[in-house]
C-alpha cells in the first residue's frame, strides 16, 4: 500500500487546485456564520413579532395583567437567585382558574402535599450556592401545585408552546393528563401553594403565578424575555381578550 499513497495525495492535490468551490469563498462562509447567528439570536431573544397576532383568555375572568413590572416577566427574584418567567395576577385565594387557549393537559398536581418549612427554604439555600434557580426546585417545589398544558405548534409559528399556572390551591377533577381543553376550560382555584406563607399553613400571598413557554431546537423562551417596559406591558395587553 505504502508507494500509492503520494500518487493519491499528489493526484487529490492536482485535480482539487484549479476548481474553487464558490461555497468556500470568503463571502459565502460570512454569510453563513451571519445565518446562523440570527438563528442563535432567535433562540435568545424573544421577538415581540411572534405574537402579533397571537389571542389569550386572561386565566382569571376580569383580572387584567398586572402594570407593575415586579409582576411580569424578567423581574429579579432574589429570594430564589432567578428572573420571573411569568405573569404574577393579582388573584385572591380561590379564585376559578381557566385554560388560556386550547391544549392537552400534561401535569396536573392532583395529589399535591405542601413541603415542610425546613426543607423549602434548604432548596432557597440551594438557590444561593447555584447562583441561579435549578429547574428542578422550581419545577418541584417553588410551582406548588400546578398545572402544565401543551398548546401544540399552532399557537406560535415555529414553537411548541406550554403554559403553566401556579400556586394552585384547587384541581377540578377532569384535569388529568391526557384531557383535552378548549380555550377558558375551568382548571382549578388560585391560591398559595409553593409559597413560604403556605409551608407555615397560612392562606396570604395568595395570586396566579402564570407563564408561557416557547420550545424550539434545544432551547426554551419564555413569553417577553428581556423585553422591557412599556413595550413589554403592551404585549401583554394586546394578547390578552
Ligand atoms: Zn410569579
């Protein structure tokens, strides 16, 4: 084998020299390089043009999105090192929860069980050495009782999208796993669950902790990140009925 190997690497050489693949010029490889990081861009930056023409129930009949930025996305959440994803409505306890457009029910807290005191704040503790919120403890623990429902690819061109409602304090008994939902199907009641204020058996802080979630490629976004005020609170405004 030994004395062909120059003759296939002289002849590879010879014949690849005079024809220059225009994919490899200077140009194309830049505009490449652009294509993709437009793609990456699209994966981190949320896009208020996605939801143009996108059209919610508000969660809570008559509760509109709260004005204060505290209470919408991309507020700092110190308490739990991490950036609010959703929109906290100022509901009381037990206020009638509904779905906010057609979907299939995916996680429904049936069974719930508060945490013990002690071992919520151990994950906040968590939180502080992570220097961020572990989706486990904030899936697990800091939702309470919750609701996920899967909208499908329709809602948001190019995503799949789910939302979730938090802190519940009630589950109707036909959201199951598997149940399929029309836009303002009743859920459950609001309340505190998940909170400080419950694992104390306290019924204050009560409010619907809501969000969207936007899925696409290996990343997750979620509904107005690191849009900011106003033009944040009038998304908000214009997607819900
Ligand atoms: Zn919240």
């Amino acid at each position: 084998m030994k004395p062909y190997f120059p003759f296939l690497f002289f002849g590879v050489t010879l014949f690849s020299q005079p024809v220059e693949n225009p994919n490899n010029s200077i140009l194309n490889v830049i505009s490449s390089i652009n294509i993709i990081k437009s793609k990456m861009d699209t994966l981190t930056t949320f896009k208020t043009e996605w939801v143009d023409s996108l059209k919610l129930v508000l969660p809570c009949k008559n509760v509109n999105v709260p004005k204060r930025s505290m209470r919408l996305p991309n507020a700092p959440r110190d308490y739990r090192n991490g950036t609010h994803r959703g929109i906290d409505f100022f509901a009381n306890w037990g206020t009638p929860v509904r779905a906010v457009a057609d979907g299939v029910v995916v996680r429904a807290d049936k069974n719930y069980k508060e945490v013990p005191a002690k071992f919520r704040e151990n994950m906040l503790d968590a939180t502080t050495k992570v220097g961020n919120t572990p989706s486990d403890i904030f899936n697990s623990i800091l939702l309470g009782r919750a609701i996920f429902i899967d909208h499908g690819f329709n809602l948001i061109s190019g995503f799949r999208v789910i939302s979730i409602y938090a802190h519940l304090s009630h589950i109707n008994e036909n959201i199951i796993p598997g149940a399929i939902l029309k836009a303002g199907s009743a859920l459950g009641k609001s309340g505190n669950s998940g909170m400080r204020e419950s694992t104390l058996g306290l019924k204050s802080g009560a409010h619907l902790h809501w969000e969207l979630i936007l899925q696409t490629g290996k990343d997750e976004i979620y509904l107005g990140k690191d849009v900011s005020n106003p033009e944040l609170y009038n998304m908000l405004k214009h997607i819900f009925k």
